[in-house]
C-alpha cells in the first residue's frame, strides 16, 4: 500500500492552466476507473473534486477536470483563480480492495 | 444537511488504547459504507479503515491491521475505530468520512468530520 505519487508543489498564474499528475501501478490507478481528487485548504477537511476518473460532483465548478492514461491519473485546473491555492490528493481503489491517497501537491496561484 | 461529529480523541501513552467515535446525522446511514483517513500534522492523507454499510466488508491499512478495529452501529447512527498499541507515528487528526454512492463499493469520499485530534506520546 504506498502511496501514489504526486509532484510536491505545481503553481501557475491566474486565468493558466495547471495539471497534477498521480502514479500509481496497476494493482491501483492502472487497474480500476476509481481515481478521485480531493481539494484541502489549510485547517479545512477534504472537500471531493473528481470521481471515478473524470466525473464532478453537483456544485464543483467546470474548472476542473480528471484524465487516466495507464498507471498515471491528472487533475487539470483551468481559468486558474486564487482560491484554488490549497493542497490537492488524489486517491485509488486497490487490488486490496483498500483505498490509498497520493502524497499531495501544494497548489500556489502566484 | 450531512453531519459528521469525530470524538474520542486526545493524549495516550503508546501502548494504550484509545477509541474513536462518528455520529452521523442528514442521511440514511445504514445505506452508506464509512472510513477513516487520518493525517498526521502537516503531512498528507492516509486512509486507515473502511466498512460497508452492512459490516460485511471491512478493510485496513497495514500500517494499522491487526491493532485497529472498526465497527458500525447503525441503530445509533455511529461509526467507531478501536485503536490499540498505539505508536508515536498513530498521532494525527482522524477522519471520518462518508460513501458518495449508497450500497456501493467502491465510491468515493463526499462527506467528511471536522477531525479529532490523537496524540500519543510519553
């Protein structure tokens, strides 16, 4: 069970595209559709951003959006805007039938 | 409006015992499977355990199996995490965390607690 691999900061400008990336093998992200993304300003539980790949929950704005090619899930944020400056994990259904986060990047709007 | 109230944390010495709590409230919580995720101070999450909505299925960590247990009650509502032989590296801020989809594994995380705080240490 170790951790899926994330870049430890990305920043970018406002109104850029950003994207993080999450390595995984394929006993997790390249063996299931069950990535998700989870959005965690500092202080603030975890708030749920994609599911299953590439899907939005009800109220989490168009801005976002998750891709998976082989063992490798990114989340894409566009129109970048400074409230998106928080810490963001995504996370995998295993082979294990466990769960298992990556290890987070720290998102900075400069 | 979903409700997810931890409790139950606090200072343990390592080697004791401690046990967590979740009151859920705003949803049917015998249609939901539940977890905990837990994350030390200033690092990143770690999910600990999951239970079906059932209790029929349940799934640790290896860096808890064997020492934590999990367990529902769904009469009260209440999602718990027995914690034994704690260690130094058990301190975090613990999760509680709902299912998005009913009666469905797996799904992911929609609804989580404000924490509570488990501090072992000597």
């Amino acid at each position: 069970q170790s951790a899926l691999t994330q870049p430890a900061s990305v920043s970018g400008s406002p109104g850029q595209s950003i994207t993080i990336s999450c390595t995984g093998t394929s006993s997790d992200v390249g063996g299931y559709n069950y990535v998700s993304w989870y959005q965690q300003h500092p202080g603030k539980a975890p708030k749920l951003m994609i599911y299953d790949v590439s899907n939005r929950p009800s109220g989490v704005s168009n801005r976002f959006s998750g891709s998976k090619s082989g063992n490798t899930a990114s989340l894409t944020i566009s129109g970048l805007q400074a409230e998106d400056e928080a810490d963001y994990y995504c996370s995998s259904y295993t082979s294990s039938s466990t769960d298992v986060f990556g290890t987070g990047t720290k998102v900075t709007v400069l | 409006e979903v409700q997810l109230v931890e409790s139950g944390g606090g200072l343990v010495q390592p080697g004791r015992s401690l046990r967590l709590s979740c009151a859920a409230s705003g949803f049917t919580f015998d249609d939901y499977a539940m977890h905990w995720v837990r994350q030390a101070p200033g690092k990143g999450l770690e999910w600990v355990s999951g239970i079906s909505w059932n209790s029929g299925s349940i799934g640790y960590a290896d860096s808890v199996k064997g020492r934590f247990t999990i367990s529902r009650d769904n009469a009260k509502n209440s999602l718990y995490l027995q914690m034994n032989s704690l260690r130094a590296e058990d301190t975090a801020l613990y999760y509680c965390a709902k299912d998005h989809f009913p009666r469905a594994t797996p799904a992911p995380f929609d609804y989580w607690g404000q924490g509570t705080l488990v501090t072992v240490s000597s």
